[in-house]
C-alpha cells in the first residue's frame, strides 16, 4: 500500500497509541479490549478527522486553494478540525452548520465545539435540520467562487475516497503496532456517522489481506444505509489503493441498535459508557459518536457476541470537546 503517491500533509501526531484496557475488560468478563487512540491525533484537540484531512488538505493545496468549507451539526468535531487544519496551512475556513441534534441551550450553542470554532477564527453559516447539507455545500462553495476565491469544498466528515485513505494509512498503522506487539486482532469496532472511517479501515485491511473484522456502531442511519454508504466508499477507497476484484459485501457490516432518538441525542447507554470507561480506565469517551460506540460494545459483549479470547480494538474517534455541550445531562448521569 504505496500512499506516498497521493499529496498529503503531516498534522496528525502518529502513530497514536495501542493501549490495552485491563479494568474494562474484568469489568464485562468478556473479550480482552483494546484501544486505539485516535483522540490523541494532536490537532486542536485530536480526533479521527485529522487523519482525513492530512490528505484532503494536501489535495486542497495541491490544487491551489485558499479556502476551506466544510458542512457538519453544530457540535461537529470534523468542522472544528477543519478549522484548525485551515488555520495550520494559512488557509481560510467556513463552516456550514446543520441545527440537526434538537438541543438547543447554551452549553450546546456557544460551548464545546462551537467555542473552539471560534477561538479559531471560523466562519459560519447555519442551516436549519433537514437541509440537504451537500447542496448548501455546493451553494456556499459557488458564492466564494464569485467573490474571487478559490474554495476546497469538504463533503460532511470528509468522507471522500480522499479522505478515506487516511483510515486506509491507520490500517497499516494498527497491523505494525498488533505485529511488534505480537497481537492477533479480531475485530475492530468504532463509532460511523459518515462512514468516512469504517470505509478507509476495511480498504486498509482488505488491501493488506489482513483479514480482520470491523464493525461500525451508527451514530445515525439506518444499518442498510450504512453499510451501503459504506461499501460503496470502501470500493472507491480500494480502487484507488489499487485493489483488484473490488471488495465483497459481507466484509462491511453495522450495528443500528444504539442511535436512539437520533443523532447527537443523548441515550442512558452512552451516558454509562462515558461513565464507565472514565472511571475504570481514566479515558474520557465523547457523547455523540465513541460513547454510542463503547455503548454498543458493552451491550454486545453482555450479550456474549465476542468470545473471552477474542481481542477487540476499540478505535476511539476523539470529539471529548463535545462533553461540555452536554453538561447538564452527563452532570445528572454522574450523581
């Protein structure tokens, strides 16, 4: 897998750690949990969105622009790293924030991510929930264009088979790190909103053959129309890294079971996986997309899905900013 081809930037400090979490895994009795800490990426805060950008701002300076715009809910983690990575490389940045998760208070408006933004010089623009996100993308992207500028525009999570190949790259990180550890691993399991993620490990994985599993907990749709978004970004991703004979449907797969309401609402499981993964372990998990994720690992393992010698890496996607939009509901939680 030769990425050198593809124009890329360094931002994320890499490798990011493989840890072995003792205390959770006596807590469930049940696999031996691993993580991977792509929260610790380095980029205003880390988180997995860093990884994509290396290459999607690379392609942005590559192609000459000026200006980065991106889409995402209010609280997004991947506008705020987009923010940063524009500021890192003297670009511009733009924001075109969707009202997507009904919680409106002020921790939510103006804390966590949105702060952040705004420490950082980021422009916004909102929509209301239900905007198709990739047409106000494009609308904003030509407003710029006619001003004189000269604009990359990111689709939501920069989840393009660009992006993707920077989870292709954590791929080959993560089977380095299994083999000097002599680590079999068996399976993967992270939080897939967009996708973007899932999509560049099962291309890493499956272009290396390394034969290991990855599941993706929705943070928001549907489990067909996430392993479809999935598998079809996968296939480009693999397409790009060279991969003859595309990539069999089965090898993506999706668990819906732990969204709850929607998107950016909170649930009882994430509230007690935060709690739990903190407590047990000292490692703060965000309340949109790693806590559903841990929250559906737990539940999974309660349920005996993964066998005691098993070996599941959790891959942490960073976004801890986010726990101060939502102060008054972990406060409850906590006690």
């Amino acid at each position: 897998m030769h990425l050198a081809r593809f124009p890329r930037v360094k931002i994320c400090h890499a490798p990011t750690p493989l840890e072995f979490l003792p205390r959770l895994s006596r807590v469930l009795g049940g696999p031996q949990i691993w993580i991977k800490r792509d929260d610790c990426t380095g980029l205003a805060l880390g988180g997995n969105k860093s990884r994509k950008l290396e290459f999607l701002v690379g392609e942005a300076l590559a192609r000459g622009a000026d200006t980065l715009i991106t889409p995402g809910a209010v609280q997004s983690n991947h506008v705020r790293q987009t923010a940063a990575a524009a500021r890192r490389f003297g670009l511009k940045a733009v924001g075109v924030l969707e009202r997507r998760a009904p919680v409106n208070d002020d921790a939510y408006r103006e804390g966590g991510n949105v702060l952040l933004d705004r420490l950082l010089g980021m422009r916004f623009v909102y929509r209301p929930a239900g905007t198709d996100m990739q047409k106000a993308l494009e609308e904003e992207g030509e407003r710029f264009r006619s001003e004189g500028a000269k604009p990359y525009l990111i689709p939501v999570g920069g989840s393009t088979a660009t992006g993707a190949l920077g989870y292709a790259a954590v791929a080959l990180e993560l089977v380095t790190q299994a083999n000097d550890l002599g680590l079999r691993i068996d399976r993967v399991v992270l939080a897939s909103g967009s996708a973007g993620t899932q999509a560049g490990l099962v291309a890493g994985f499956e272009t290396m053959r390394a034969n290991i599993g990855v599941l993706g907990v929705s943070v928001s749709s549907a489990r067909a129309d996430l392993e479809a978004k999935a598998h079809l970004l996968a296939e480009a991703t693999a397409a790009r890294l060279g991969l003859e004979g595309g990539i069999a449907r089965e090898r993506v797969e999706a668990n819906d079971g732990y969204v709850g309401e929607g998107y950016g609402i909170p649930t009882a499981g994430m509230a007690e996986a935060v709690l739990l993964l903190a407590r047990e372990e000292g490692i703060f998990l965000d309340p949109v997309y790693s806590g559903k994720a841990m929250a559906g690992l737990i539940d999974l393992i309660r349920r005996g899905t993964f066998r005691a010698d098993e070996n599941v890496v959790f891959l942490h996607t960073g976004g801890q900013a986010g726990l101060f939009a939502y102060q008054e509901f972990l406060s409850r939680a906590a006690g």
